[in-house]
C-alpha cells in the first residue's frame, strides 16, 4: 500500500476506473453474444439485435475500451452471418 497521499489517490482512483470499465466490457459481451444468437437462431429481432450490439461496439471503441479494428471486424462478421442467414 501506498504511503504518499497522491499515489494512495491514484489506487483509489484505478480501482474505479477498472470496476467502470469491466462492466462496459461484460455489457458490450453481452450485447454482442444476443445478437449472434439471434443471427443463429434466425429471429425476427435479429437486425435490431445487430443494430444495438454496433451502437455498443462504436461506443466502446470510441472509449477507448477495444480497439477500433476490433469493433469494425466484428461488426463486420456479425452483418455478413446476418446477411447469410437472411439469403438462405
């Protein structure tokens, strides 16, 4: 631990961030897992599933959360599975 009051700060201080930012990683997970489950599925909710698991995948790159190519070759995958799913 910490003895210097700015460097104690700073652990508070990462210890938030870290918990703020599993969450948002834990929900974009979750996001991305419906959608690729509605695309599997072919459900009737698939598109608006994709439409908000892109929104999260945006949000969390523009965070900084993932890395931008990350989120583009997912959504990217999961609107080509769609595409494929809907051709059939």
């Amino acid at each position: 631990m910490p003895n210097i009051k700015s460097a104690k700060k700073r652990v508070i201080i990462s210890e938030k961030k870290t918990a703020r930012n599993a969450s948002a990683k834990s929900s974009l997970r979750t996001s991305v897992k419906k959608a690729r489950l509605a695309i599997a599925g072919s459900d009737a909710g698939s598109a608006e599933a994709l439409k908000a698991a892109c929104i999260k995948l945006d949000k969390a790159a523009a965070k900084g959360l993932i890395h931008k190519n990350k989120a583009a070759r997912t959504k990217s995958r999961m609107t080509k599975a769609l595409n494929a799913a809907n051709a059939q």
